[in-house]
C-alpha cells in the first residue's frame, strides 16, 4: 500500500516502482477483487478542501528546470503533495503545525529524486537544521522540524534549504 500512497496511486510512478507492483501482485493471496478498490480511493472528509487550499497558498519558486511548491495546510499533507505535483511542480514540500513542532512531507518527480533525494539527503538536512529530523525514500519524505510557524516564517526556511541542497537560487513564480 505504501508504494500506490507514496506516488498518488501510480500517477506519479516511475518504472522502478511500476515493477515493484508487478513483482507483488502474485502474491495478493487470491484478493485480486480488492485491487480495484485501492486504485480508487474515496477521499476522508476535508481531504479535498486540503488539496485546493494547498494549491491556492502555495508559494512556487523556479530556477533553470526544476520547479518547488511549497505549502501549509492543516492535515492531509500528502494529499495536498500529490496536488501540487499534480499542478506541475518537480517538488511538493507541505508543512503543517501540529503545535509542538512542524511536520514537512516532501513528494517529487523522479528526475528531481536523481538530483537530490527527499529522503536521505533534503528532508534530513531541513530536519536537522531545526533541531529535528527527517527521512524516507527518495522520492517521498518527511521530516519534523522544533520551529514555532508563529515566529518563523517556515516556507522561507524550506525554500533555504532547498536552494542551498540543489546550489540554486529561486525566482518566485507568479509576483
């Protein structure tokens, strides 16, 4: 199941995760009927209304080919990722307040994983810059960071540790 969650249900999967799949389906154990129901997924209450509010807070930020979204929501931060990958973005970083710390979840395209992976290297680096921590796959993380998002401004922050991983500086899409 993590691997459909981790790339939007397939939509986002690349050939190594395809594969996986198809080296796990003989293994379903005669559930075969069930498969349909995972690659359609009723939405919980208010998962939606995180999606569009994500899309429609989100800071988007480019330098030469990558394009960065970053968000905040109040929940549902993997599916406000999905949506921002889904909006076209190389990577999606949603941070959420959960009042004693900030919760981040990163999802991204595979080529944007080839150059910096969310999970060993980027969200590890942004946790521990905040006296947390991070991890994951590649292509799908999160990370815990000690900051108070009243007195620190937490998409700038991302938006730091990103330009300082990848050796860039952002412009800012849509000013």
């Amino acid at each position: 199941m993590g691997v459909l969650d981790d790339t939007g249900f397939l939509q986002a999967a690349g050939p190594a995760q395809i594969r996986d799949v198809c080296e796990l389906l003989p293994h379903i154990g005669g559930r075969e009927a069930d498969i349909a129901e995972l690659f359609d997924p009723k939405p919980q209450p208010g998962e939606r209304a995180a999606q569009l509010k994500a899309t429609a807070r989100a800071r988007f930020y480019q330098a030469r080919d990558v394009a960065v979204g970053v968000t905040h929501v109040g929940s549902f931060e993997t599916a406000a990722a999905h949506a921002l990958r889904g909006a076209g973005v190389d990577c999606a970083l949603v941070w959420s307040d959960q009042g004693d710390h900030v919760r981040v979840v990163g999802r991204c395209s595979d080529a944007f994983a080839a150059r910096l992976s969310l999970g060993s290297e980027l969200l590890p680096t942004l946790g521990e810059a905040y006296g947390g921590g991070g991890g994951g796959h590649d292509g799908a993380a999160g990370a815990r960071l000690n900051a108070d998002p009243s007195q620190t401004d937490v998409t700038a922050c991302i938006r730091r540790v990103v330009e300082d991983e990848l050796g860039v500086k952002f412009a800012t899409l849509g000013d």
